[in-house]
C-alpha cells in the first residue's frame, strides 16, 4: 500500500508481471512525487479559474487522477485513461479503493483525443512526448490547460544529436546550459506544433527535476495569437556568452535551435504557489517552496545560464562561491540570479567579459 496526500493506492501483483512482454503493466514511480503534488497545485489554480474537465491520458496505477479528484476543491469531472489491460485492472480497483466518482476510459490516447474536449490533458508518456502535440491540439478546449512530460532528457540535451533533430527538428548543443538548451527545444516544438492549429502557447511553470523535464502550460485559440507566440521562439549561439537571433543571423558553428526565448513560467502562478501550498496537505512542500524560490528568482532573468565550472576552466581562474558571483554582477548593475537547473550556474544580462572579470576580481579582505 502507497500513500501520497488524500489518496491509497495498491500496486496488488505487480511482481508477478516481471520479465519481457508488452502485457507487462505500468509501475508507481516514487520519484514523481513532487511533480504530482506540484500538479495538485496547479490544477486548484485552474479549477480556480474555471476549468472543470481534467484527462489523466495516460494513468497507469491511477495515482494522479485519483489524487486530483480527491485533492482538488471545486465542481471538476476527472477521466483517467489506461489502455494496458492488467494496468487497468490495476486502476479500477484503485478508484474502488478510493471511493472516487471518476470516469474510465481504455483508449488510445491519440483516438481519446479526438473525441473529447478537455479543459486540461496530462500527457505523462514514457519517453518522448513529441508524438502526442497534435492530438493534445484536438483534445482541449477554445482556451485549454495542459501538462508535458518528457523522460527522453538525453536526446534534447544532445547526447543523441540526430535523435533530436529527427524527433524534435532542432539542433541541440551539449556542454554548460544543455538542459534549459533541451528544456526550451522542447518548448519550441510545443508552440510550433499548437501553432499549425492557430493556438497560442504560453508556458505557466517549466522545469528539470530527477531524470525528468515538466512543462505546464496553456494553450488559446487564435490566429493572431498563434503568431505572437512564434515571436518567441528563436535561435541561439555561443560567442562571448550566449547570444540570441533569427535564422538569417545564425554564424557557421556553436549554435542550437530553435529553441523557446521567452519566459519560462508565469509569474502570477508563482505567485499563487505559496498560497495554494498553505491550503494543501503535500508531503514535498517543503522541497517545493526550495523550488519556488529559485524559479521566481529565474523568472526576470535573460535565457540560458552560466556554469560557474566552466568560465573558471577557459580562464585558468578560482571558482568563486555562487553567491559572490551573484552579489558582485549585481554590485555591477546587472540582473543575476541562480538557476534551478544546476547549483553551480547562474544566469545574468552582463556582457561576457563582465562576468570573467568577476571571476578574475580579487576578493575583498
């Protein structure tokens, strides 16, 4: 037996399924723990704001949309879809568990999303999400929510550069900043795919946690906006720091895109976190309000960071502490902060000579 916030979940036989086979059902990943307390506090945020129609599309053990319909305050109507047979089993005598009026579907999720409109879709695949955009187009609403997970890290991130740029049609570039570089590829694909059905994008909470990225956004119908959200969407190069341009502009090497240039989360959402957290009963508040510290920290601050490793290594230099970097930029008249992608980066609107000379500065006695 698990338990996670308001809700019990059983795993029952899952033992017995080990070994190959596609009949094989899916699992509960404790590591997902905090993205589903964290979408908790998004989906009050929504159903706050109206929305009422929720789709888990993809279920397994049923922990999210039984923890929505349990967790969440308000008139909402919770689908959860699992078209594995023994998962399935698995979920109908979960909600029975529960005690949740939930609906059940066992579908496609391609073909689930054809047929109904939703105010917010979660789409957990394993893997790649790539596949799943233009469906999520068909399935939500005028103006609709939805979350994005995306377990295929390592092909956004470079490692798998023709993956990448056969799955995601972007370049991406490995070294320091590959995980935001992935994060805002991903975005891109997200807002370019929506776009093809005149939906805007705008992203409400982006993040890299474990082995996973996580993206919460919403989508409105529109032409017009459609347009103004592919303003947001760019290249980028590494020449004396990290320097952004349209496709005309690119130079002959050291670049990635397109990639997402705008913000990555929302700030009246951040915002509402806090508020939201105090009213809900989740184990991870506390790594969560760690979280939200730095991302309101990230919000104001230009794309792509620093690795304090990196700089230190190109100019023969002692690493200085995060903090003193930070201090001494803004001591200067920048903008700096942390990033929650790694401890050791941070991002500022220096110019790149700035930023070594910071390194290079002697500390004060």
């Amino acid at each position: 037996m698990i338990k996670e916030g308001k809700t019990e979940i059983n795993i029952f036989e899952f033992e017995a399924y080990k070994g190959p086979g596609k009949k094989k059902p899916s699992f509960y990943n404790p590591t997902f723990e905090i993205d589903r307390d964290i979408e908790i506090i998004f989906c009050q945020f929504i159903a706050n704001k109206g929305a009422k129609k929720f789709l888990d599309a993809f279920s397994s053990t049923g922990i999210r949309g039984i923890r929505i319909a349990k967790e969440v305050d308000g008139e909402i109507e919770v689908h959860l879809n699992e078209i594995n047979p023994l998962s399935s089993d698995i979920l109908k005598k979960n909600v029975t568990m529960n005690s949740v009026n939930v609906i059940i579907h066992s579908d496609d999720v391609k073909k689930l999303l054809l047929k109904y409109k939703y105010d917010y879709v979660n789409i957990d695949p394993y893997g790649s999400p790539a596949y799943f955009i233009f469906p999520l187009a068909h399935g939500l609403r005028k103006a609709g929510y939805f979350s994005i997970t995306a377990t295929d890290v390592a092909t956004l991130c470079g490692v798998y550069r023709k993956s990448c740029i056969r799955r995601y049609g972007a370049i991406p570039m490995r070294g320091q900043a590959m995980k935001e570089i992935g994060m805002r590829i991903l975005l891109a694909f997200i807002a370019k795919n929506l776009s093809v059905f005149d939906y805007s994008f705008s992203p409400i909470l982006s993040y890299s946690y474990s082995h996973f990225f996580r993206i919460y956004g919403m989508a409105e119908k529109g032409a017009g906006r459609a347009d103004k959200t592919m303003d947001k969407v760019g290249w980028a190069y590494w020449k004396d720091g990290w320097n952004f341009c349209n496709f005309e502009e690119l130079p002959d090497k050291n670049f990635c895109g397109p990639l997402w240039i705008g913000e990555m989360h929302n700030s009246i959402f951040l915002d509402e976190i806090e508020k939201i957290l105090n009213e809900k009963d989740l184990r991870k508040r506390r790594e969560i309000n760690q979280l939200l510290e730095i991302w309101k920290e990230e919000q104001n601050l230009p794309a792509l960071f620093y690795e304090t490793s990196h700089i230190a290594r190109e100019i023969k230099a002692k690493q200085p502490k995060i903090s003193e970097i930070i201090n001494n930029l803004r001591l200067m008249g920048y903008k700096a902060g942390r990033t929650h992608f790694s401890k050791s980066a941070f991002k500022t609107d220096a110019p790149y000579g700035d930023i070594k000379s910071v390194f290079k500065a002697k500390p004060k006695n």
